[in-house]
C-alpha cells in the first residue's frame, strides 16, 4: 500500500476540533500543491521576445486584427496572417474564441496541406496557443490531432517540435484527450523520438516531446503509462539521465516524467525491477544539481525529482533501504532542507518522513548531525505547515528506543521544545506538550533538570489558565505535577 506523505498528519483525536481544523488546512495544501502542478506542467503558451511580439493594442483593436487575419486565411494560406493569430491567442483566450466562431480551424487545417516551411511553422504554432487555452476552444482544437501525430514522423525537426507541444497542450487538458490520443498511436510516436537521440542536437524538440508524455502519463487509467512502457521508455530515461548533464535545461522535463511514470502504484506492481536502477540514477542526477552554481536554476530542478523520490520511497519500505545504501542522498537531503524554496522543503520533509516509516533508516537521519539540526531549525520556520512536519519528524524520531531519546535530548531537543511551548499555533502546542511528557515519562532524569531551570512553569500555568482544550490541560497538569 502507498503511504502518501501527504496523510501523514491525519492522526488526531477522532473528531475534536483542532483535528478537524488540521485535516482541512491539509487537504487545502494538497490541492493548492496539485493547482500548482498543473500550472507548472499540463498547458503552455509558445511566445515571442517582446520585440517580435509588437506592441499590446486596445481589446477593439485586436479583435479587428484577428477579424482581418480570419479574413485574409479565407482568401489563402497566409504566413503573416497565422502570426498574426499566434500572437494573439498568447495575449488573450477572448481571440481564440473568436477564431472558433469565425470558423477559423477548417482554415488553419487546410494550412498543413502545404509544402511550405514558413507556412507550415505558423500554422503549428497557432495550434500551440489554440490548445494552451480554454478548454471549449480545445474542444474545438483536438480535431487537428492526426494531422499533428503524422508530422512527429517527418523530417523537420521544428515542425516536429511545434506539433509536440500542441499535443502536450491537447493531453494536459483532459481524460478524454489522453484517451484519443492513445488511440491514434501518438504515444508510440513520442517514445520514439526520444529513441532517436535528436535531443544532442535538437533540444527543444525534446524538450517538448518530454513534456507531451509526462501530461500522457498522468492517464487515469495507466494506458499511456503502460503503453510507454511496451515502447521501451525505460531504456530511453535511463540514457537521459545518464547521458544529459545536470545543467541541461531538458533535466527538469525528464524530472517530472519521471514522477509520473515512478509514483504509480501500477509501476510498483508491473515494473518493481525498475525502480532501484532509477533510484541510484536519480540519486547521481541530484548529486550533478547540487553543483548548479544559479540558485534559482538548482531549486527549480530539484522539485520534480525529490518529489519523485519520496512518491517512490513511500510505497515500499525496501525501496527506503535501498536509498539508504547511497552515500550521496544525505547530502542533498540536508541542502534541500536548507533552502530557500518552502516547495522544496515541504517535499523534501514528505521524502524524509516515507524513508523514516522504517525504523533502521529513522536512525540513520538521526545520527546525521547536519540533517538533525536542519530538522530542529525547521521546527520554527515561518510556514506554519513546514514548522508542525518538521516537529511530527521529530516526533517519530523519539519513538525509536530509550538510547536514541537520550541521544535527541543530548542534540538540544528539550531547548527546542521549550521554546515551542509559547508557539500561536494550537495543532503545534499539542505537539510540543505531547513529547514533554513522552520526554518526562521516559527519561525523567535528562530532562526534569534543564526544564526547571528553564522557568517553564510559570509559562505552562498561564498556559492552563487561558487553554480551554481537554487534552492541553492534561499535559500541562501531567508536568506541572513533576516540575
């Protein structure tokens, strides 16, 4: 069964209001995250450089350019008209709109009828845009899909670009398109492509054929996946990420096909033997990120694969052990815990928490210094989210034994729960108090020292006084009565 990291925390008191109000704000974080995958993955507009994009004219101004562009396209193919349109379904899906309603896409369909490059060109790229839009417009748009599956087998390698991006555009919009487009063979088309290694010389082609297949592989049903998987796509990544190196802007495609091949409980069933190789590979990549000089650029690249890799983690405790034998994952697990990116942070915590459901690989975060105090940082970050995963981390790691409580205490933990008792956050508090009494109950002798000397008591008796919640007032009680 795949643990998610994401239900970690769904463990409160059956019903109590506090519990209630954490299960919320989480299912609210998790589809504020998917919101934020679908941005970053499913649709993207093809623009120009601001120069070549003209100057933004009026709305009426630019609904009478695309009226005139619809005109001259029923009078012939025109290059300058398609440019025309292109630029203006980036700027505004209004115009789309109209070039639906003006009977625009038998145009535009005839335009592939031509032998010309620059022509040809224009009339891909407006079927970019059209289907980066609306989806009453991509409606409209899928009927173009064969016409742009049969020019990925040509020879123009930017024809072959435009027209993967279209249909990246057309899958990242529904079901419904990932299905038809599976039946017209243009999974098989794609796989292909990667096959031939055009990307040595040719990189934006595959970079847009990496990101049709990781919107097809986001299938409802794993056809696409499975069906990448009878072309062989296994062999192919394996050479991506061999061969490509970590500054290559095509690493952050690669990335997220990655996840979406490798965090599917249907790979675990049908391709298990797959996932170790991929792991160390993964492991190697992110060894290659950490030495990207441009902040940004490393953070960027980082997010698909460490989501990755705790997708991966998390579905079976094996896979954990395996990680555990690479030398170099403790490394970026603590750059990754130190930056910047809350993104990163929150799936990096995620990552940590699935390898740490098994007990051997808890102990081996928590003897690595670095990592540990990294942890403890976190517990006070601003992001109140980030603050409470970084403490049930904690909190997992006091379950371990007696020796590796005392070890804990010894790295500060009884400091940082101290200065926790004052938290605003509730859900944060429970916590806190939670494992001062594990810490008094267990090892009473390491801890009942520096709490007194720390002045706690007077802090918890106000606690006591203004807390209405049951379950504070009992552990607050339960120290004050040892302090």
């Amino acid at each position: 069964m795949i643990t998610y990291h994401e239900d970690l925390y769904k463990r409160g008191g059956a019903g109590d209001i506090s519990s209630i109000k954490a299960s919320f704000k989480i299912t609210q974080k998790n589809a504020q995250s998917k919101l934020r995958e679908k941005i970053i993955t499913n649709k993207r507009f093809k623009v120009e450089s601001l120069e070549l994009a003209e100057v933004v004219l009026s709305e009426v101004e630019e609904k009478e350019k695309v009226e005139k562009s619809i005109k001259k396209l029923k009078h012939g193919r025109n290059v300058e008209a398609l440019t025309t349109l292109y630029r203006s379904f980036a700027r505004d899906w209004a115009h789309a709109e109209t070039f639906i309603k003006c009977e625009g896409i038998p145009l535009l369909q005839g335009c592939f009828l031509s032998t010309d490059a620059e022509l040809l060109h224009a009339a891909a790229w407006c079927a970019v845009n059209l289907s980066a839009g609306q989806s009453k417009v991509v409606k409209k748009v899928i009927c173009l899909s064969p016409t742009l599956i049969q020019f990925l087998s040509g020879s123009d390698r930017v024809m072959q670009e435009l027209c993967a991006w279209a249909l990246a555009n057309l899958a990242g919009d529904s079901q419904r398109n990932k299905q038809i487009l599976l039946e017209q063979g243009c999974v098989t088309s794609l796989v292909t492509l990667v096959a031939t290694k055009y990307y040595m010389d040719f990189e934006n082609l595959l970079k847009s054929v990496l990101f049709a297949l990781v919107n097809l592989a986001k299938d409802e049903t794993y056809a696409c996946v499975r069906c990448m998987q009878e072309s062989s796509i296994y062999s192919h990544i394996v050479t991506l990420l061999t061969d490509i190196s970590g500054n290559c802007d095509l690493c952050y495609e690669i990335g997220w096909l990655l996840n979406c091949l490798y965090s599917r409980q249907e790979t675990l069933t049908e391709y298990y033997n797959q996932l170790s190789p991929v792991l160390h590979l993964i492991v190697n990549k992110l060894s290659q990120f950490m030495q990207i000089e441009n902040k940004s650029q490393r953070e960027k690249v980082l997010l698909p694969y460490v989501h990755c890799v705790g997708n991966i983690i998390g579905q079976k405790l094996d896979l954990a052990v395996v990680l555990c034998q690479e030398v170099q994952f403790y490394t970026w697990i603590l750059t990754c815990l130190q930056c910047s990116d809350q993104y990163i942070q929150i799936e990096v915590l995620g990552l940590v928490n699935n390898f740490m459901v098994e007990p051997s690989c808890r102990v081996l975060i928590i003897i690595q210094a670095n990592i540990l105090s990294a942890i403890f940082n976190l517990c006070h970050s601003y992001d109140v989210d980030i603050a409470l995963q970084s403490l049930h981390l904690v909190q997992m790691m006091t379950k371990v034994s007696t020796f590796i409580l005392t070890y804990l205490v010894h790295q500060g933990l009884v400091s940082l729960l101290i200065l926790l008792v004052t938290h605003h956050d509730h859900r944060i508090l429970q916590t806190t108090l939670d494992l001062l009494v594990h810490l008094v109950s267990v090892i009473p002798e390491e801890v009942l020292e520096p709490l007194s000397a720390s002045g706690v008591s007077q802090t918890l008796q106000q606690l006591r006084l203004h807390s209405s919640d049951l379950h504070v007032q009992t552990n607050i009680d339960s120290l004050l009565s040892v302090l």
